[in-house]
C-alpha cells in the first residue's frame, strides 16, 4: 500500500510518495535509469543509487521525493530502492536489447469494436494499450488476457502496448491476482462528456473522492454516454 504525504502543493502534486512499487524501465549502461509505477508515474533513479542487481525489467520498492524542473514542471525523483527481483518474466528482444518486453496477466477495461482498439489493467503495471494489429475478438469489458507488453512511454496514463494477446476468459482467480484494484463503486455523478468519432471520454464527481477522469465502457449499449448528472455505479 503506498502512502502519499498529505503536504499539498498549490498545483496539487504531492510533495512525496512512499512505498512505491515498480519496474525498471529504461536501464542505459551508464547514468540515471527510470522507473514507473502504477501508482505515481515515471520517476527517476539517480546513478548515485545505482546498484549491481538492477536491470531491465527489475521490480523495485521505493520512495520518490517531488523536484521542480526549471520549466515549472514537477517530476519524482527515487530516494531510497529495494530489490524485488522479477516479478514477471522478461521476454528477450534481440533486436533492440533496450526495450523492455514483459509476460504477464491483465484484465480488459475498454473495447472499441470500431477502431479495434482495446485498454487492460494489471495491478502492477497499470494501463495496457491493444492496437488494432493485435486485437481479437472475445474481448469484452473484465475478461482476463494473457499478454506480452513493450514499454513504449508514449503516454504516461497507457504507457504500456500489447504486442501479443490471448484470452484467457472469465478467470475470478486471474482477475483477484492481477485486478483487485478495479472495484464496483456507486454514487459517482457524470459532470460532462466530450464525444469523438469512435468513443468518449468524461470527467465524473463523487462526494468523497472527488473528481475522476473515465473512457467509459457499456457492456448492453457499446460507447453511449450517459447525460451529464447521470448518477452510475
């Protein structure tokens, strides 16, 4: 369980975060390496705190500290790393030694049949993209995948891609492993919504947590947005 300092700054980024737990990422042969979290994002790993054992693909548990770049920006910065070895296998990719390739489990959140795109979760991780070169049908909305993801990092919210999916169906274990963080929750209230050609996306407010940004998922009418003060679970 990660604990986030209650120590607000006035653009809301907090000022630290502890026990974080994620992958390394981006791992050169000299100089700072990345990680990312689920959780908090991308941070990075001085050289000062570099050790033998970390490498493409490692798990590690740590603590970040917030730093301010000259252009008024915020990023986490790694202040203290343990090793938690490898988590998931890494795939070998001889054609370029710097990507990082992982096998592991997830769970779909969101289908568009229409551009044949689809978004996993896994706990871990977090947001997983399917292009359309790698999606099949029998996806639908918490159907556990098997899949082999590339860190790409084109996104920070979906930093992750599949480069391999097999469904593995409606799995309750493989779902508890590698999805308990996806919840049903009731009382949230639709604020808005902006339609695209193929989908939507929504921003949603709930008397105790606040606001929350949605791509949303409708297993009995596909991508039809509910009106704004729709209340949903």
């Amino acid at each position: 369980m990660s604990h986030v300092d209650d120590k607000k700054t006035s653009d809301k980024f907090p000022e630290m975060a502890n026990n974080q737990i994620g992958v390394i990422v981006v791992c050169p042969r000299d100089g700072d390496l990345t990680v990312y979290s689920a959780q908090s994002g991308i941070a990075r790993l001085p050289v000062s705190l570099r050790k033998s054992w970390m490498s493409l693909g490692t798990f590690v548990n740590y603590d970040v500290i917030r730093q301010d770049t000259t252009d008024s920006r915020a990023v986490w910065v790694v202040r203290r790393v343990d090793n938690l070895g490898l988590l998931y296998e890494v795939i070998d990719y001889p054609m370029d030694s710097s990507k990082l390739l992982l096998s592991l489990h997830a769970v779909v959140n969101r289908v568009s049949l229409e551009a044949r795109n689809a978004w996993l979760w896994n706990d871990i991780i977090g947001r997983i993209f399917v292009p359309a070169q790698q999606f099949i049908h029998g996806l639908r909305a918490m159907t556990c995948v098997k899949i082999v993801v590339v860190w790409t990092g084109a996104f920070e919210d979906v930093p992750w891609s599949a480069t391999h999916v097999e469904v593995h169906g409606d799995d309750a274990e493989v779902r508890v492993q590698n999805a308990s963080l996806l919840r049903t929750d009731d009382n949230w209230t639709v604020s808005n919504y902006t339609p695209n050609q193929s989908s939507f996306h929504a921003f949603m407010r709930h008397p105790s947590y606040g606001c929350a940004f949605i791509a949303w998922t409708d297993l009995t009418e596909g991508d039809t947005p509910p009106r704004p003060d729709t209340k949903c679970r």
